[in-house]
C-alpha cells in the first residue's frame, strides 16, 4: 500500500468512523428498539423479575396502527401541515412581493428587521408567544377585551385556538426562510419578461400570476417540500406550549410522550411510532421531489 493511500485512508477514517458511530448507529440502533418489547425495567438495563427484552416482530406496529390516539396524532399532524405551510407559502410571497417592489424604499433595513425570528432562539420566541397567548395576562387578550371581545378565546387550553396559535407561531417563525428564498428567486426575473408584458397591457396581477410565480415555481416548490417537512416533525414548539393538550396531536411528540412521559414508559412502541413517521415523511418528500421534478432542475 503506497504512502498516499496510506495518507487518504488516514484522513478518511477518523471521519467516516465518526460518521457511522454519530449517524448511522443510532438509526439502526433505534430501528432494532422497535422491534422488541423495550421498556422501563427491561431497557436499557435489565432489572429483577422484569418482563426479558425480546424480538417481537411487528407487534409494535400493529399497535401503533390500532391505537386511536396515534391515528388522531397522524390525521392532526397532516392538518396541521396543511394549515400552516398554506400560511407560510402566502406569507413568504406577499412579503418577498412588497419588497421586492422598486418603489419601496428602506427594502434591506426591513429585509433585516423581518429576519430576527430566524436569529432568536427557539426556545426564548416560543416562550415569548407563549405568554403572549395566555388567557390572563398575555396582551393578545388585552388588546381583543378593548376592541369590545368580552370573552376572548383561551389560548392554553382549549385544542381548537391552541391549534390556531401554533399555526401563527409557525408561520412567524418560518416565513423568514420563505421570504428569503422566494426574493431570492425573484431577483433572477428578467426585467424585459416584465416590460414586454406591461406592453402587452397586462396588468399588476396578470403580471405577478402569469409572468413571475410561474418563472420561480420551482425554488416556491422547493421551499415548501422543506418547510412542509419541518411541520411534519413538529416537536419543540407544541412541547414548549403545552405538551399535555397536544400530545395526541403530533407524531413525534406523542411518540416522545410515549417514551418519556407515561408512567411505565414503553421505548420499542415510541421507536415504532418515529420509525412509521420517519417512513411516511421519506415517502412524502419523494413523491413530491417526483411530482415537482425539482431533481431535473438539479441535473439541468
């Protein structure tokens, strides 16, 4: 073996080894978990006359499958996607229109004021929307019981508004990265598509619609994929808000719920419940990266 082999295999395996051990064992490691009856008392330490750890093939699943609180997380967690990417996609295109316009003026002192959501820490701005929402002194409340709402809606506890905040807490966080990416794709407009469509009489709309939605579709398709994927795996925020109202929500928190917060947590059922939605997100992302062929732009 020559001295430069030698030399690459010695930059090479210090990194792939790290790769396998960070990324790829934990996922088979965890894909193992959901096939056996892993649980407090079995896992990860056996203790005295405890249940044996033991393969039990697609039990787990089964379960998962006929449990009405995980068909309820699934049905809530797709609403949820819908709901909230739909707000973030208009949000991103208004806000990326408006100041994109040349007649606005101060454009990049507003783009850097409207990116703060995507600097904060997560924790700290779900904290702050959190007290915002609360039913006494949260000022959302304030403000609805002075325009004449005696009795405003209760943020905390109740599914329905509780669902609402969670979409307009989704959407101020995230509509930073739509903006950014849509103006961006918007700026590759060629102004002569523009002019010889006011030639032709068309209007603002008729322009916005016709001439430059269709041209940056597909960076608008390919920031949707991702931010739908990212309400897919909601977890921190509904954990942060209330985790208890929405813990039959949410795949993954109430797979987290399911490990971690029932009394004789059951670590095989929660990898399954993950495992299931990690399959049907893989799933999603490809069917929609086919139906989009954002792939051939990428080889174009």
């Amino acid at each position: 073996m020559g001295k430069k082999t030698m030399a690459a295999l010695a930059l090479i395996i210090p990194g792939m080894t790290a790769f396998l051990f960070f990324n790829i064992y934990p996922i088979l490691y965890s894909i193992y978990i959901a096939f056996t009856n892993a649980k407090l008392g079995n896992f990860p330490i056996q203790a005295p006359n405890a249940e044996a750890l033991t393969f039990v093939g697609l039990e787990n699943f089964k379960w998962a499958l006929g449990d009405p609180k995980f068909r309820s997380a699934f049905v809530w967690t797709w609403g949820f996607v819908a709901t909230s990417v739909t707000l973030k996609v208009i949000v991103g295109i208004l806000l990326s229109v408006l100041y994109n316009n040349k007649y606005v003026k101060g454009k990049f002192f507003y783009r850097a004021l409207l990116i703060i959501p995507w600097a904060l820490p997560l924790l700290f701005s779900v904290m702050v929307w959190r007290f915002m929402f609360d039913p006494v002194v949260g000022p959302i409340n304030i403000i609805l019981k002075d325009v004449g709402i005696s009795n405003p809606p209760d943020w905390m506890t109740s599914v329905t508004w509780g669902f609402v905040a969670l979409n307009l807490i989704e959407v101020w966080l995230a509509y930073p990265f739509m903006m950014t990416v849509i103006t961006s794709a918007l700026q590759s407009v060629p102004d002569t598509l523009i002019e010889a469509a006011i030639i032709d009489g068309a209007s603002y709309w008729q322009r916005l619609t016709r001439v430059v939605i269709p041209i940056v579709s597909k960076p608008i398709a390919f920031a949707t994929i991702l931010t739908s994927a990212a309400s897919f795996q909601y977890f921190l925020v509904p954990f942060i808000y209330n985790a208890g109202l929405f813990e039959d929500r949410f795949l993954l928190l109430y797979g987290y719920r399911k490990a971690f917060g029932s009394s004789v947590p059951h670590y095989g059922r929660a990898a399954a419940i993950l495992l299931i939605a990690t399959i049907v997100l893989a799933v999603y992302m490809f069917v929609n990266m086919r139906i989009t062929k954002l792939q051939e732009g990428v080889k174009g």
